[in-house]
C-alpha cells in the first residue's frame, strides 16, 4: 500500500520507532488503519527529499506540519493518492468524497482523472493482483469514481452539441466489463461538444446493428482490457471491419491492452496507447 518494502518498514521501526504495530501471539506484525496512514505520510515526507532520521525526530505537531507543506507543494498527487487509498481500505466514502472535491477546487476533473485517479487504479490493479487487498476494496474505489464520471456527464448532456460533424459510439465487447476509461473518454467528447452514444459493457456485435440506420460517419470507440482474448482478437477486428467499417465513413478507435495483439494494420482502425491520445487526435 505504501510502496516501501517490508524489509525497509521492519529497519524503519527497529532503528527509528516510526511504526510500532501490534503482534500476534506468535510475534506477527499487524497494522492498524492508523498505523496505515502514518507510514503514508512518512512515504510522503521521505519521498519529498525528508531524510528518514530527521522524519523520527519530529513531534507530532512538526511532523503534522510538515505533510501538510509538501501536501500543498508540487507534489501533492502523492498526498491525495494516500488519501484515497485510506479511503479505500476503510471504506470511507466521505473521506473519499471530501478529498475529490478539494482536488477539484484546484484543478480540472481531466488533470485529477489523468494525473492521480489513472495512477490511484493502476495501483490498485498491482495491490489486487498480489492479494494486497480484496476486490471489494477495488470496486468500492472504482464505483465512486464512475458515480462521479456518470454527474459530471449528466450535467453535459443538457448542453447544446457542438460539433454534429460525426458521432461516436463507445462500447465494450462481449464479455469485457471494465468500463471505467470508456466511461471517461464519453465524458471528455461531451465535454468538447460531441453527440455519443454510449452503450457501455459487454455488447455483443450483432447489437450494433441497428446504429447502421445512422447517416452520420460513425465513430465507434472501444476499450480492450481482457476481451477479446489473444487468440480472438484478431477475427473479432476482421469481423467487425465487414460488418460496420466497409464501404462506409465508419472508424473504429481501440485502446487497452489487448491492442498489442492486433496483428496487421486496417485503413479504418486507429490504435492509440492511452486517453490523452485518443482526445489529442479528437
């Protein structure tokens, strides 16, 4: 959770008594919430440029003091991470709440969604896939965010469009739910004045059907994270250049991961490695 090994945590409370967590009766460290959140904010000060031996010899009062000045500096990012972080592993929404909106009396909701919410999921992918914490843990984090994306594009869908010259279509494939970056990219093309269509998670491909009616160029938009599978992938694209792009204006833009496995390059296919270069090239 905090990024320092344990090996470095065990020197830190011999050495310096940063941390003194509970034991077992077999003598196995356990941590508190509290524990959780004071080695945060070593990692915060350490990480800063603070030497670890000056960090030990501040009171309570100096060492508060000193988060709270690199957490209003620079690198404050980091600060909001670890809230976030505590927010998730007490399952603290207003914690959660209270420190998006602060975020957001100083900065846009796509530098908060590009600078810190891209890399708060992607640690906590690495901290699910070591069994650092439990899926409900991820899903709680991620469902406010989206519950956030979902108001703020609530709110731009009253607004005039302004650009009719096309349409996009975000969807997920068959079997693929994580819709988080798709649910984003919506809210940036609203934001910039285009109609969308969204239609979210696991769509079959004959769903899509019914869209041809549209006359406008369709710009359909995907985002790959696990489906289709390797072996799929390929066929699935071939599949869907016959069906939709063919002897239209259509495009099709794909990001995640499973693009690296797209084997030969089609003239109405874009693939783009993250969601600032999709929005660039909108």
């Amino acid at each position: 959770m905090s990024g320092i090994k344990a090996h470095t945590i065990r020197i830190w409370e011999k050495r310096y008594k940063l941390i003194e967590p509970n034991r077992t009766d077999t003598n196995i460290r356990v941590y508190s919430l509290e524990n959780l959140q004071k080695l945060l904010n070593v990692t915060l000060l350490y990480n800063a440029g603070v030497k670890i031996s000056k960090i030990a010899k501040l009171n309570e009062q100096e060492f508060n003091d000193h988060v709270k000045k690199v957490a209003l500096s620079s690198s404050s990012n980091q600060k909001a991470l670890n809230l976030f972080k505590l927010a998730m592993i007490d399952f603290d929404q207003n914690l959660f709440t209270k420190t998006l909106e602060n975020l957001l009396e100083e900065h846009s909701f796509e530098t908060v969604f590009n600078s810190i919410l891209v890399h708060l999921m992607n640690d906590l992918g690495v901290l699910w896939l070591t069994n650092s914490i439990s899926p409900a843990h991820e899903h709680f984090l991620s469902s406010l965010i989206k519950q956030k994306i979902h108001s703020l594009s609530q709110s731009l869908n009253s607004q005039p469009i302004k650009d009719t010259s096309k349409t996009f279509v975000l969807f997920l494939p068959d079997d693929e739910i994580h819709e988080l970056g798709l649910l984003y990219l919506n809210y940036e093309l609203l934001a910039k004045g285009y109609k969308t269509i969204y239609l979210g998670p696991s769509v079959p491909m004959k769903s899509l059907e019914s869209l041809q009616e549209i006359q406008k160029p369709l710009h359909f938009i995907s985002y790959l994270t696990v489906e289709p599978s390797v072996d799929k992938i390929n066929d699935y694209i071939d599949s869907f250049e016959k069906e939709f792009l063919s002897n239209t204006s259509n495009q099709l833009w794909l990001l995640g991961t499973q693009v690296q496995y797209i084997q030969k390059a089609y003239p109405k296919v874009s693939l783009f490695h993250s969601i600032p270069n999709l929005t660039k090239e909108v």
